[in-house]
C-alpha cells in the first residue's frame, strides 16, 4: 500500500511529461528558411550550409530534388558513423547496381573490430556513384515566420563523405550535393525530425542575376515582397498528388489528361502522361514521342510569328524576339498547359517557355530527353523513362510545395502574375 503511494505522484509526472513531449512532437518547432543562389555557369542551384565544427567552412552544396541524401567532400579527422545506426539502414536503401554491400551491420574488411557505415553517394551531373562513409556534421539555418530570418538554430546532419573526384562537374566551389527526395536521409527530411516540424518544404528557385531564391523547410507561411502580399503558400494554384516511378527517390506526379498548348490538346494517346522534376537538369525534357507532337503543336500555333533559322541549339523554334510582344507573364506566347491529375492545370507562360539567347532571339526552352529507358542510379534497373521531366528554367519564379505528409505537390504558377519573383524573400532580420 505504501509503495503504491509513492508510485502515485511518479506516474503523474510521467503522464504529465508525455504528454509535454508529445505537444512539442506535433509540429512545435518553427519552419526554417534558406537561401538558394543560381550557379551562373552550370545554371545549378545551390544552398550553403556553415559547418560548426569547422567555424572557417561553409560548405556550398548543389540542390538535388532526386538525391536520397546528402554528401560532401569530408575534413580530415571526420568520425565515420557506425554501420548498425538507422541512419545506415536508410543510407543502403539506395544500393548502385555493382557495388559491394559493405559497410552495413559487417565488420570492415581491414579491421574484424570495426565497422563503418559506407554509403554510395551519387552525382546527377557526371553520372558516377562512388563509396564512402556516412558520417555527422552540425549546420545551423535561420528560424522563420515567413516574412524574415528569425534567429540560427544548430543541428546534426547525416551526411555521406565523397571523394575529390566525384565533383565533376559540379560548380567551382560546390563541395557535394544536397538530396531532397523522399528518403529519411533528405534534408528536408532530417530536418523534419530535429526540429519536430512537419515533412514537406516550399521551394522557389531564383532566375539568377545574383539575387537569392528561397526554400522553407517544415511548413508556411510564406511572404515575398512587396509587403501586402497575401501568404503564398496559403493561396497556391493547386495542387496534384505526389505518384511513385521505378525506383526513384524523386519527385513525380501525374498529367491525366496530357497537355495542351494555346486551349488544344496535344495528341498523345489516352494515357496519363508520367512528370519528374528535377533540379540539376537546365530546361523541361521531353521524352522522344512526346517531344514530337508538343514542338509540331508550337510550332503550329506561333505560325505567324518570325522565326530565326537555324534555330540556336539546343533548341528547336526560334523567334525574333522584338516581334514576340511582351506581358506581365514574359512573352506572349501560346501557353502550355499541363493537366493534372486532380483537375489542375500547371500553367506555363512566356516567362517559363522562351529563354533569351541573344540579343534579338528567343527559344523554346525545351529540349529532347536522350534515350527512352533510364537506369535508376540506385539500382531497380532500366525503367521508361518519365515522359517529361520539368528542369530548372521551367520551375524558376514558381513556388513549389512538396509535402510528403500529404503526398501531394502544391504549385503556384509564375509568381509575375503576383507581381513578385523568388528573388523577393526579405532575409534581413526582422526589426525588432
Ligand atoms: C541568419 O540570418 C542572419 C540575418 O539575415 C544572417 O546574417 C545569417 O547569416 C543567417 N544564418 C544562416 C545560417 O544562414
Ligand atoms: C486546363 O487546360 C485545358 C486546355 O487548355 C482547358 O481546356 C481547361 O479548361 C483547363 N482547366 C482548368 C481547370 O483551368
């Protein structure tokens, strides 16, 4: 009976801090916010993220929507992560055809008392995958109410070490890449359990010209300038949901009805048209059939506009740029709906269709996907390819919301019609 009586009080403030932790665990914590510049040789984006144990360093990382985690050239005297921590289980779910399965729950080949975590890290870019170990480093980002950087918070990440000479390619001073695909080990997904906010983030990618895009990581608001502007995430022009395809970590989703330019549907069969997004490629690709009928459409709907020949590689219709007229939206050009499954169109205009390639011309900003099949980097083998897949000029001045708690993709068309671009995150601190 005594015991029972001591227990009593215990058991109250066990219920009671249970009950605390799982407040703070239900999306407690404050949404974090990014810059994102535009890398004006690669046309890459990247965020940079300063290294606490190394207070000299900011490591400049290549944004991957399709990268399952993140990687980085690693610092002499690094601590390899051990090889039986979860973070190695998710880390092997993206096995390479090919390599050795090592480095998980087996001891080292070199050493029977050891046994480090290997991961196969993987660059969109040059296309090579190599080994090496998983280990930890402490970042800091900004908290956020949506309008300007709150205060830094510190956390550890879990990261995949690289070799040298897996930056091919990568811009100058990129030391690795930072995977946001729908994997444990995304960033966004790291930061989803550390700071205890929900598993989604809102992307919006600078055109360039120096000023920084943004990413919020953990949920809304959003506020671009000029000030009045309604919270943007809150009044998106849709959303669609998010569909597996293959093996891929990456982001897809689904066009139910296929696409139209200038109101009339491109003729491309019945079928639900597969689209990936990606940011490491620099214009939408369009699978071989499709790529066909959409430029045969184009060019039929822009007949009476004056062409420049040869066109300007790698683009197929080019326009004399000063007889093309100009909106709000870029060029009046046809526009190009794509109609997704839900019942939304992802609209694209002028602003997302015609890139300037020199003084007096513009392009199509599509290109044709080489190959039909592809292979997944992390093995799954070759799959059909996706019939588009949306690149980086096409999502530039456009917010994107990827939430995995949803599965679905919220977007928001060119933000020209808001009168606002990416560009227009206020990251001075907030008067105080
Ligand atoms: C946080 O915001 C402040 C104020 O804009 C900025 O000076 C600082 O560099 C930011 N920190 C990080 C880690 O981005
Ligand atoms: C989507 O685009 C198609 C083709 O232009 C058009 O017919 C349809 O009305 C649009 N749907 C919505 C919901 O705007």
């Amino acid at each position: 009976m005594a015991e029972m009586w001591q227990l009593k009080p215990l058991l109250l403030l066990i219920t009671v801090l249970l009950v605390v932790c799982t407040a703070a665990g239900d999306g407690g914590g404050m949404p974090l916010v990014t810059p994102i510049t535009k890398d004006p040789s690669t046309s890459l984006y990247i965020i940079s993220a300063p290294v606490a144990e190394n207070d000299q360093i900011t490591n400049h990382l290549v944004l991957d929507l399709s990268g399952p985690f993140i990687w980085s050239t690693c610092p002499d005297g690094y601590v390899p992560l051990g090889c039986t921590s979860p973070a190695c289980m998710h880390a092997h779910r993206f096995h390479p055809p090919n390599c050795p399965h090592t480095g998980y729950g087996k001891p080292d080949a070199d050493n029977a008392h050891r046994c480090k975590c290997t991961a196969h890290p993987h660059n969109p870019l040059s296309g090579d995958t190599a080994s090496d170990d998983m280990t930890e480093f402490t970042t800091s980002v900004n908290t956020t109410d949506g309008k300007n950087p709150l205060k830094e918070v510190s956390f550890v990440v879990t990261t995949s070490c690289a070799p040298e000479s897996l930056l091919a390619k990568l811009p100058e001073n990129a030391v690795g890449v930072v995977g946001l695909a729908r994997s444990a080990l995304a960033l966004h997904a790291q930061i989803a359990r550390t700071q205890k906010v929900a598993k989604k983030f809102a992307l919006c990618l600078p055109s360039g010209g120096g000023a920084a895009g943004v990413a919020i990581f953990g949920g809304g608001p959003l506020f671009l300038l000029p000030p009045g502007l309604p919270d943007l995430m809150a009044t998106l022009v849709g959303y669609t949901p998010l569909v597996k395809h293959g093996k891929s970590p990456g982001y897809f989703v689904r066009a139910e009805k296929g696409i139209a330019v200038n109101q009339a549907r491109v003729p491309l069969g019945d079928a639900p048209l597969i689209i990936g997004l990606s940011s490491t490629i620099p214009y939408t690709a369009l699978r071989t059939d499709v790529y066909g009928a959409f430029i045969k459409a184009f060019d039929a709907a822009t007949a009476d506009r004056a062409r420049v020949t040869p066109s300007v590689a790698p683009f197929e219709l080019c326009y004399e740029s000063t007889q093309l007229g100009s909106t709000l939206l870029g060029y009046a050009v046809p526009q190009i709906d794509v109609m997704l499954q839900g019942g939304k169109n992802w609209t694209v205009f002028g602003g997302n269709s015609m890139a300037q390639v020199n003084d007096h011309t513009a392009c199509l900003a599509f290109v044709e996907m080489k190959g039909k099949y592809k292979r997944a980097p992390y093995g799954g083998g070759l799959t059909e390819a996706p019939a588009v897949v949306i690149g980086g000029f096409q999502l530039e001045n456009n917010l994107l919301v990827l939430d995995e708690e949803k599965q679905q993709l919220g977007f928001s068309s060119l933000l020209f019609g808001r009168r606002t671009t990416c560009s227009n995150f206020n990251f001075t601190p907030a008067a105080s």
